[in-house]
C-alpha cells in the first residue's frame, strides 16, 4: 500500500489514464439509474394503459403484472452485484493508478 500523504492526487487526476477512467465510470454511473427509473416506471404506465396485459395469467395463478411486480427485486439484485463488480475493476484500477503514481515517482521529480 502506498502511503497517501506523500501522493500528490492533484497531478494524478490529471492524467491521461485518471481521466479515462473517469469518463468509464460515467459512462456506467449515470445510464443504469436512468434505464432502472424508465423500467421503474413503466409498471404504473402498465397498470394504467394496459390492464389486458397486466391481468393476463402466465402460470398457475400468476399474472403478468404480479410477475412484472416482483421483477423489480431480481432487477435491483442484479444491478447491485453488478455495481459492485463494476466498482471493485475501478478501484483496482485506482490503485494501479496510485502506485505508477506514487511516492516513488514523486521523488524521482523534486
């Protein structure tokens, strides 16, 4: 581990590869929200609109809608695990980051 008083994180968020991965967390960070908010949604515009659809039976005693329902568990678990697997590749990333960045090199340049 790398001793964080001596890295100087103001030249490493400069970099060409800091801001790489910048622009990759974005690029996950803010889309998943928005698609969950649009599928979110869709369930009242469903349940409003289309009672047809919702009220029809799959299996057993089970409809569309109940089963649309109950979606929203599997679709959080999911974006969890996947958040979490998508966040542990950044933070690898980082500290690769931090130690081509570390106090080594900021002493090789005073």
């Amino acid at each position: 581990m790398v001793a964080r008083d001596l890295i100087e994180f103001e030249k490493i968020e400069k970099t060409e590869e800091f801001q790489e991965l910048k622009r990759k967390k974005y690029a996950f960070i803010f889309p998943v929200p928005v698609l969950f908010l649009i599928y979110y949604l869709i369930f009242p515009v469903l349940s409003a609109y289309a009672k047809p659809l919702m009220t029809k039976i799959v299996f057993a005693n089970f409809t569309f809608g109940y089963l649309f329902g109950i979606s929203y568990y599997l679709v959080i678990w999911g974006l969890a695990f996947l958040y979490v697997f998508v966040a542990r590749s950044y933070d690898r990333r980082v500290e690769e980051i931090i130690a081509k960045y570390g106090p080594e090199t900021v002493e090789k340049e005073a």
